[in-house]
C-alpha cells in the first residue's frame, strides 16, 4: 500500500471531508505576509468557496493518524480533528533552555534533549492535562501510540512505583496505560540485581489486566544501556499489529515481557485475539473506554489521579485503525519531533473547477488578524475583553484605543485578542519592552504588530496550524542542522540555489515622525496697518486673531492673509490691540513627536539612503528614538538572503530556526523567513537569511494606509 505523507480536511456545512491530494504547494511566509496553499484534489470533491481547509503533513503515514500534540506550549491537537487538551500543565521550557518549575530544574539543551532541543515543551510535575473522550479515540483493533518525553530524575525509589505519562483507562473496565516503573533486574554473574527506571504499559481487555516492563542491557563491562536517563529525551511506542497481538518499545527496542501480576508471561507479545468470536478472522479484544485522556498523571484502582509525571512531554501522536510499519516507527525515533504538523490552515478564497480535478487557493487563518484594521469606534466596551492583558484608557467611561504605560507582550496580546480571540499567545521565549509613552492602536494589525514587535523589542513572530502566535526573539532558534551542498554523498541533493545580497531596504538616515500633540502659543501684536507683518514662532494651527478689548475677530483674507511656510501674517487694515492666537506642533528634542538618526559609516559606505515614516502608534519621543535606532541597526547594511532547496518533505523546520549551509563557496549560518512544500515532488524551498520582502518595511501599502488614515498627522516642516 502506498504510504500517504498528506492529506487535506476540507470542512463546509456538509461536514467534514478528508482528501488525499494531486498535489499541493504549501507556502509559510512567517513576518511577510499571509500563509497561502494550493491545493489540487480530485473533480469529485465537494469544496467551495469559504469552506474551512486543513493541511496535514507528516514524517509518516498519515493515514490512520487520529491525534498529533507537538507541545508547543499548548496541548492543542494538530491532528486535524479538534481533539484539544485543557491546556492544564505546570510550565513550558523553551528552546535549548532549561526551566526551573516547582523547585526543580528541566533541561531542554543540546546535552540532553539533542532531537527535541529545537521546539518547545510541556513540564509536568503534579498537574494533568485532560482530554475529552471522543469516538475517534477507538483503540477496539489496531492502534500506535509514540510518546517522546523526558524525566527529570532516574533517582532510586521504591520497587513498583510508577510515573505515568499517558492515561486512558478505566481500572475495572477496559483501557491503555503509559509510563515507567522502578524495577529489579538481574546483572553479571551470581545473585546480583539492579534497580532502575524502564518502560512500562498496562492494558486492560475483557476483565484482563496485564503490564510490559521493559528490560535494560549491559555492555561486557556491566553497564546498562537501552534505559532512561535524567533529562534525555527518550520514545515509548505501544502498538497493536494486525496479528492482534500488542507490542511495546523503548528508542525502538523491544526487550522485556508481558506481566500477569508480577508473573512473567516471557513474553514480548500480548496476544488480545478474542477466541471466543465467531468472525474469521477472530477480532481482538477491544481496549476502547469512554474514559478521557489524562497526559501527566494515571489512575488507580479508584480510577482516581496518581503517580506523576516528572519531565517534559515533546510530542504525543495516536493512531486508530491501523498502526505504522517498523521502518516509518524507526525513522519517527530517530528525528527531531515537529513543531508543527498541520501546515496549513486557512479557507478557500478560489476554485478553478476543472474536468478531472479542482485547484482550490486558500489563505492562512492569519489573514483575518493580518488585515484586520484597528480605528477608535471598535474600541467599545462591546468589543470582546482583554482586560486580563492590559486595561485600556477609559474617556467618559467607554473603552478607547488609548493604551496606559505597558509592555510589548501585553500589547500584542491585548490587539491580538481584539482581533481573532480564538488565537493562543506563546511568549516565554520573548524579551518584552516597557514603553516609555502610551500606545495608540490605529491602523491594520500587521502595522501595529511590525511597530510594536520589529521595532521596539526586536522579536520574530510565527504561528502554526492550530491559530497558535509566537513570539520569540528574533536571534533564531538553534537547531544545530547543518545542510550540505555539492559536497558528494553528504548533500544528499541538498541545492543552495540563490546567494545574494540586496541594498533594496538599505536605510542609514531616518525621520520618524509618531502621533502629533499640539501646543498653544499667544502673541501680543498691538497696532497694525495696511502691509504689517507679523511672524511667528512656530508654523501655526488653529490660527486666532482678535481685536480690541472685545477680543473681536479678524476676518481672514479681508483683514489679513497668512503665508503658512514661511509662518508670515500681512494685515490689510488698521487695528489696535491685535492678539493672535494659534496652536502649534511639539517637536521638541526630547518630548516631542519625532526623532531623526543616522549612521554615518554606511552613509560613508554606501551612500545616504533616507526614508521618512509616520509612526501614528507612538506617542513619546523615547519609544520613537528606540525604533529609530533599531530600524537603522537592522537595515544600515545590505542584506544577505539564501534560497535553499532540499529533495524531500522537510517537517521539523519553521520559521525563525537557525540552520547552517555550506557549500564550496563556504558556510553561514543563517535564519529560516520563508518555507514552501511542494507535493507530490517531495521538495522544500527555504528562504533564509532575509525576506525577498521585509517584515519591517513601514513603506508598505498598509502602513502607508495607515497613516493616511490618522487625520491629526501633519507632515513636520523643518
């Protein structure tokens, strides 16, 4: 049978269908812009316009794949079906970090977690996630549950105690159990025994009860090998083949037995064949449960939570219906788990409806937060809260866009919930900044998020399949991948198919120019005649000018004209007691609304490249001299970009992981913006380095829009 990498979920009001495609591609544009996919699939698909499409994609056979949790700071499903955790855990730990939780410390590190250092995960050490039961949690035949995770301790204990990972059982009915137990086993020569933590499973069927305990080995020096160890990550895998027969594995191995009690069955295979059915071939027992999912605890007798997890949970994935054959289970162990499994989601925008097939256009679930526009009339109390984030500035007792003194993360998401609530924020891994001025939130979301996130507190943003945002410093993630051109066997057809580098957004002189706040000024005149002058100090708005003891009002262009640039007042008649009156920008160096820099080594180098911004958003001088500076750090020099092609299916990159090329030219280490899958070629295309378009250009469209927009926004005369 023909292994399936893919497949499409296409949801509409006839429910919910799943599609095995012609072929796709699948682009993750990261900062750029919007997540896109183009998918092909047969003529006889009922798809349309709007219909809900997920695309899932896979190191395996997708085919019988119910559930996928990737951890990535949430217990969210990434199977497809919506079979989400609670989200209950106690602590995320980042990339290559190590996280203290509950007084302990779980190291996420390349010394430890080498395959799962790249991504986040879950801690638990008391707290249990729960998932609802659902029918597509059917383990009546065959199934495959693959567990990766870690303990924080292999420290001596009493033998039987358990820690248990994965819990769906009902303790006087039937189920699945999967953790580790401290047992005793024999070594070397004579009565010796050592007590160690292994692998365990129990399974329950037809008023059964059994449990695999795995057995260690020992190198010729007694050394135990094929075992837990402190931190490291490591795979369970619990499968039942079409034999009927339940096996288990730790890394892939299979050493141990079947218990009856404590009983060895010396076994490695639980046969649940039910001998007393009448169908040919007999069925096997069924292990089904209406009882949920708890991940981090088990259950006992009384079917009540014990025996903790105590480590970090990198990916859980359930098979229904069938499991995997041994070399896709292998070639699973021995990758780095993904940090995202459906690569896709979003809706249909377009059908080419086409004899043999239909091309279907979507667009990432992200465009609705993306070209969302933020204007003062939303910002009512009606609008969904986000008070658990930041509470905005009240005038007259209703909510505005005015944001008090607060931090980049509260901002994003606080803008982020008003936008699309439905989405997730991740941001241990993000270094937030304090304003120094309120914020104003005007303009698209994509405007205000490349203001606040690009440039105040240098920060890249993705977000995966399951409307999950992250944020995460933009340094990259290291990954420790290196690939490899046109260095023979090594390269395994890796391409770097573009080096290059670009002075297109190259900028060392900048004006930025944030949200205008006026000052009034007063001039008395006195007595004036036909061609008096009058200038003022400021460039005048507003402009007032009276008369008399009355304050009576001249008239313009009858009693006076005004050259606004040169800031010049000539009266046409004679009066006495001339007052003006005017308001006037504040552009003073250190409270007012702009802020210019320049970098004198690359205007040296390069020539001056000026661009000047409207910055509505930013309120006080020391937010618009942050972002002043930090758009000229990034963008002073030109910019390196790389077009890497590799000749399969690449599942465990995303965007802002760090990778290394090399090729005959030399080596790089460089930061992943852009990732395309092409099926069914089983080709990825890496954009790297930098954006053909980038993420923090303010002089795109909807930044220009935004500013526009903002009526109180003056061009500064200088």
């Amino acid at each position: 049978m023909t292994k399936k990498l893919v497949k499409v979920l296409i949801t509409n009001s006839g429910g919910t269908q799943e599609v095995k495609p012609i072929s796709s591609i699948i682009r993750k544009e990261g900062t750029r812009t919007v997540d896109t996919a183009e998918i092909v699939v047969p003529a006889q698909v009922n798809v349309n316009e709007n219909d809900k499409v997920q695309y899932i994609q896979d190191i395996g056979d997708v085919s019988n794949l119910t559930a996928v949790y990737n951890f990535q700071g949430t217990t969210k499903d990434e199977g497809g079906y919506g079979l989400d955790g609670d989200d209950s855990f106690d602590d995320i730990v980042n990339p290559n970090e190590s996280k203290s939780s509950g007084g302990n410390t779980y190291a996420n590190t390349s010394t430890q977690a080498t395959r799962n250092r790249m991504n986040y995960g879950i801690i638990y050490h008391g707290t249990k996630t729960t998932i609802d039961h659902d029918s597509k949690f059917d383990f009546a035949r065959q199934f495959d549950i693959v567990v990766t995770s870690s303990l924080r301790t292999i420290s001596s204990a009493t033998l039987g105690d358990k820690k248990i990972f994965f819990s769906k059982i009902d303790s006087s009915g039937n189920g699945i159990e999967i953790g580790v137990i401290f047992k005793q086993q024999p070594y070397g020569s004579g009565s010796a025994t050592d007590n160690r933590w292994a692998t365990y499973a129990r399974v329950r069927y037809n008023s059964i009860e059994r449990e695999f305990r795995q057995d260690w080995s020992y190198t010729s020096s007694n050394a135990a090998v094929n075992k837990p160890i402190a931190g490291k990550g490591f795979t369970t895998r619990l499968w039942r083949e079409g034999d009927n027969k339940i096996r288990c594995s730790f890394n892939g191995n299979e050493k141990g037995s079947w218990f009856n009690g404590n009983t060895s069955l010396d076994s490695l295979t639980l046969d649940t064949t039910n001998t007393g059915s009448s169908d040919s071939p007999k069925p096997p027992y069924t292990l089904a449960t209406n009882n949920d999912i708890w991940l981090g605890q088990g259950r006992d007798g009384s079917n009540n939570a014990t025996n903790d997890w105590d480590g970090i949970a990198y990916q859980l994935k359930i098979y229904t219906g069938g499991h995997l054959n041994n070399n896709e289970a292998q070639i699973l162990i021995m990758s780095a788990s993904t940090p995202t499994t459906i690569k896709f989601s979003g809706t249909v925008f377009r059908v080419d409806d086409k004899t043999k097939n239909k091309r279907i256009s979507c667009k990432g679930d992200g465009n609705v937060i993306l070209n969302h526009t933020f204007n003062s009339s939303q910002f009512s109390n009606s609008v969904p809260a986000d008070s658990s984030y930041v509470t905005r500035v009240s005038v007259g007792g209703v909510k505005k866009n005015l944001y008090p003194i607060t931090t980049t993360t509260n901002l994003v998401k606080s803008l982020l919930n008003l936008a699309d609530s439905s989405f997730e924020v991740i941001s241990t891994n993000y270094t937030s900044h304090t304003l120094t001025g309120q914020y104003i939130a005007e303009g698209s979301f994509l405007a205000n998020v490349r203001t606040i996130l690009n440039g105040l507190s240098q920060t890249a943003f993705w977000s995966n399949g399951v409307k999950t945002f992250f944020l995460e410093d933009d340094s990259g993630i290291t990954t420790g991948l290196t690939l490899k051109s046109g260095q023979g066997e090594e390269s395994r057809g890796v391409k770097i198919l573009g080096m290059g580098k670009s002075d297109n957004y190259l900028v060392n002189d900048v004006e930025l120019v944030g949200r205008q706040f006026l000052k009034h000024a007063y001039d008395s005149v006195g007595t004036v005649s036909n061609g008096t002058t009058h200038t003022t100090s400021k460039f005048p708005v507003n402009l007032r000018i009276t008369y008399g003891s009355d304050l009576i009002p001249l008239i313009q262009d009858t009693d006076y004209t005004v050259n606004y640039d040169e800031r010049k007042i000539t009266f046409s008649n004679s009066k006495t007691l001339v007052k003006v009156e005017y308001d006037y920008e504040d552009t003073s160096a250190s409270t007012g609304n702009s802020f210019t820099h320049s970098d004198s080594t690359s205007i040296n180098t390069y020539g001056k490249r000026t661009r000047r911004y409207f910055v509505p958003q930013l309120a006080k001088y020391g937010d618009l001299q942050r972002l002043g500076q930090y758009l000229i750090i990034n963008n002073k020099d030109t910019r390196q970009r790389y077009q890497i092609e590799l000749p399969y299916l690449a599942n465990n990159l995303r965007e802002n992981h760090k990778i290394s090329i090399v090729n005959r030219k030399g080596s790089a280490d460089v930061i992943v913006k852009q990732i395309t899958w092409h099926y069914p070629e089983g080709r990825t295309t890496i954009q790297a380095g930098e954006n053909l378009i980038d993420g923090f250009d303010l002089d795109q469209v909807d930044s220009l829009a935004t500013a526009s927009a903002v009526s109180s926004i003056q061009k500064t005369k200088v």
